[in-house]
C-alpha cells in the first residue's frame, strides 16, 4: 500500500520529500501504525508533535489507509 507523508520547516528536511517540495511518497505494509512507518523511514517519531489527515488529527497508534495522506507537524520551537 502507499500512503503520502507531508511536512514543512525542519522536519521536512527529515523527511526527504520525493514527490514535491514537501511530500514522500511511501510504500508500507497494510496495517503498520503511523509510528512503525516512520521507524520505517528512519524518522523518529519523537520529532513529530501531531500528524493531521482530512482536517483531524491522526493518531501516531492508528493505521493509515491506502492513498492518505498525512501532515506531520514538528514540536514548536522558539528563541
């Protein structure tokens, strides 16, 4: 299944976006939680604060279908 990561800033550079500035594309096994795909992708969840999909916020426990596409938000970080 395939599933589209989305971030900005900081965490984008993480991410290695691969279909634009800003998404990954990524190809995962049905089933697998947020939090597994982004082990999977050698992105450690502790540098997502809050994913969103569909204009509600998505569970890092919960599995994403195929196609979705999720916004991952970084920890607000200020000087």
């Amino acid at each position: 299944m395939v599933i589209y990561l989305k971030a900005g800033s900081e965490l984008r550079l993480k991410l290695n976006p691969d279909v634009d500035f800003y998404t990954r594309r990524v190809e995962t096994e049905e089933g697998k939680t947020l939090r597994e795909i982004l082990k999977d992708i050698r992105l450690a969840p502790a540098f997502v604060a809050f994913a969103y999909s569909e204009g509600r916020i998505f569970s890092l426990d919960r599995a994403p279908r195929d196609g979705q596409s999720i916004t991952l938000q970084p920890p607000v970080s200020g000087g």
